[in-house]
C-alpha cells in the first residue's frame, strides 16, 4: 500500500476516533468560552442627570451611568462621580459607589446623588476604577443650576405671563378711583392662572406702591386668593390710596405659609410730565417726602402749627442769654466802628 494513503487511513481512524470520543464524552473537545479568555472591559454608554431634592441654598443632581461590561470578570470595581463648578474649577462634590465583582457581558446602572450649590453650572466627571487601577471615564455638564426652584416655592398658580402678547404686557393693572386734595385712590387687580393640572390657591397677594424715585412706600394692601381650577384665571384687586403727582411701581407678591412664591411689577404713572423710568436716573424730581406720612401723623398737628415748643430750644432762660449777648456784641462794635 502506497504510503498516501496508509496516512489517510490514518487519519480517518483518528477523525472516527474523535468524532465518536465527543459523543461519547460530551464537552470534552469543546472551545473555551470567549469571556473566560478576553479581558475586561468597561464602556460608559449613558450619562442622565435628574433634578432631585432642591432646597434654598443646595440642589440635589441625581446622575445615573450606564456601564457596558464585555470579557471576564472584574474584581473590586469602583465607580467615583464628581461634580466640579464650571466657572472656578473647584471641586465641589464626591461620591463613590461599590459595585464589587462585575462578571459576564452585561449594563449596570449606577446612581449617585451629588449634594451641589444652587446656582451655576457643573462638569459631571464618571470615573471607573477595576481592582484599584481607572480603566473608564465618562464626562458630561449641566448648566442653570439656580433655575430649579425649592419645593417650598412650588405652586401652580402664578402671575400671567402672556406669551405672545405684546413684550411688556403687564400682570398688574391699575385704575384710578378716586381724586381728592392730594390723595389718589387706586383699584390693583393682578391675573393670576393656574398652570397645573389640580385646583390651587390658598395663597395670598401683596400689592405695594413704591415712589419711583425715592423707593419711599405709599401704600400696601393685601387679599386672600381662594381656589382656583386649573387651567382657569382670577383677578383678585386691592384698594390704594397714594399721594397724587407722582410715578410708581405696584409690586405684586404671592405668598404661601410665609414664603414668597412669585413677584410682578407694573409701573403707574400719575405724574403727566414724566414717565416711569426703566433704570436708575439722577435727575431733580421735586419730591415732598411729607406727601408720604403716614396716615395718623399726616393727621397729627406739627409744632409749629401750634406755637407749641420745639425740640430746638434747650431750656429755660437760654434764649434770653442769647439774646442779652447778642446785644452787647453789637454795641462793642458800633463803639469801635466810632473811634
């Protein structure tokens, strides 16, 4: 026999062999499996960033990582996440979470809430660490920080904003009621909406005039607001009396258990020869502070009305010394102007 094919026999005998030993045996020529074989690695797939507890000073950022996870496994694995404010660089909070061993292709989520100022902005820094050593980041930012409002602030009613009317449509309007000598009644009516989807209200309106040039308060009244459905619009009004001739600002405020929820300004314009300016100026106004006394001491005489002492004189007999010196000063100069 040709030595071709005595090794082809050959090595079908072992084929046979093989073949018959794998069913016989099962696994015994089976390969390894790719994740025993491959390294681990670690991908960040996801970076989200939820608002969670937001309160006066601080905001809760709660930041959730997807990590992908390929080849065998990983031990001790560690994920850092830091917050670091965007504008100075500094560090402002660290969290570290345990994941211990990570085995097999899989995604793990991984959440940490980071305790953060309430304003600005941050740079969101994901970190993973396998058995000590970093072998992953992930980065993101987040920025508007001090727009989340506190919970306590949280209210579906609010001021009327007007979208799409014309730019610098009120929320607070004014009429004028009634004229008389210097006082000037005003009605203030503020519009106020409820946005959310559950009735609202229980909350109370604080409507202020304040003299424009001097910021000096004329008057301040203030209503309950009841109720209000959702989706629907009340105007809730409050009588001021206020000295006429001059320009203001009626500031509206919202409050809820003594918290202040929202504000709205509109100008009232009761001098003709002016208007409200929109900043600050310098020029002369002519303005009577004594227009603004209160209601009980505009109506209480002055001293001088009267003929009632003043605070000027310093006691008894003093203003006759005075008198007595003056005298003998003026006649020691006319002497001396004569000779």
């Amino acid at each position: 026999m040709r030595p071709e094919r005595l090794l082809a026999a050959g090595a079908a005998v072992v084929l046979a062999a093989t073949v018959l030993l794998a069913a016989l045996v099962p696994g015994i020529v089976a390969a390894p499996e790719e994740d025993e074989i491959r390294p681990s690695r670690f991908d960040v797939t996801e970076t989200t960033i939820a608002p969670g507890e937001v309160g006066g000073s601080t905001a809760t950022l709660s930041v959730t990582t997807r990590l992908e996870h390929v080849g065998g496994d990983a031990e001790n694995v560690t994920v850092l996440v830091r917050a670091t404010d965007a504008e100075t660089g500094l560090v402002t909070t660290t969290v570290r979470k345990d994941l211990g061993t990570v085995s097999g292709r899989r995604e793990v989520a991984v959440t940490a809430n980071l305790s953060v100022p309430r304003e600005g902005g941050y740079r969101i820094d994901t970190i993973v660490y396998e058995d000590g050593r970093r072998v992953r980041t992930g980065r993101t930012t987040v920025r508007g920080v001090g727009t989340l409002r506190p919970a306590y602030t949280e209210s579906a009613l609010d001021f009327e904003r007007f979208d799409g009317a014309p730019e610098g449509f009120p929320a607070v309007e004014y009429s004028v009621r009634s004229v008389e000598g210097n006082r000037t009644t005003l009605n203030v009516s503020a519009y106020l909406t409820n946005t959310g989807d559950e009735p609202a209200g229980d909350v109370r309106l604080v409507v202020t005039a304040r003299q424009v040039d001097s910021n000096i308060v004329a008057d301040r009244a203030s209503t309950t607001v009841g109720t209000v459905r959702p989706g629907r619009t009340v105007t809730p009004g409050v009588t001021l009396e206020v000295p006429s001739q001059y320009n203001y600002y009626l500031d509206a405020v919202l409050w809820r258990d003594d918290v202040i929820i929202s504000t709205a300004r509109a100008p009232a314009s009761l001098d003709p020869t002016e208007t409200v300016p929109v900043n600050t100026t310098t020029r002369e106004t002519g303005l009577r502070v004594g227009d603004f006394a209160e209601e009980e001491e505009r109506r209480t005489p002055r001293p001088e009305a009267t003929g009632a002492p003043t605070t000027a004189s310093a006691g008894p007999g003093f203003g006759l010394l005075v008198g007595v010196l003056a005298l003998l000063g003026t006649g020691l100069l006319a002497r001396r102007w004569s000779a």
